[in-house]
C-alpha cells in the first residue's frame, strides 16, 4: 500500500530536488540555480532563511521524494509571499 507524508527538507533531499527542478522543463539555469539557493540556504539556516521548505514523500519499498514547496516573503513587499 501506498502512503505519502509532507515533511521538513533534510540535506539528504538536495540532489532529488536538483532532479526534480531540472526534469520540470520550466526553469532555464538561472531559475534552476536560484532554486537551489533557497534550498542551501534554507538547510544552512532554517527559518532564519526567510523561506520554508518541504518536500512530499511517497512511502513504497522506501521513501521517494516526488516533489517539493518552497515559499516565504517577497522582499521588498508587505504582506506578500512567494510559492
């Protein structure tokens, strides 16, 4: 059976997301590397980063990451945050 779980970001998540950003066909490189700004920072920092990170995780033989949200502020702004 199949169970999934959202859960705090860990180091051990920053290559999947890498995967995940990149296998997305959204993002051109500068997106891509701010991306995993946020996600360096948020694992140096934690909230101190300004930014919440949370990966979802499918439970099968062995946990999967299979996505992730990113949000917090939007500098410069009242009020106002970035997804």
């Amino acid at each position: 059976m199949e169970t999934s779980r959202i859960r705090p970001i860990t180091p051990n998540d920053r290559s999947r997301i890498h995967e995940i950003v990149t296998a997305a066909g959204n993002f051109n490189d500068q997106e891509i590397a701010t991306a995993m700004e946020l996600v360096d920072e948020a694992l140096h920092k934690g909230e101190e980063s300004g930014y919440i990170i949370v990966v979802a995780e499918v439970l099968k033989a062995s946990a999967i990451v299979e996505g992730y949200a990113c949000y917090g502020p939007t500098p410069l702004t009242d009020g106002v945050y970035d997804l």
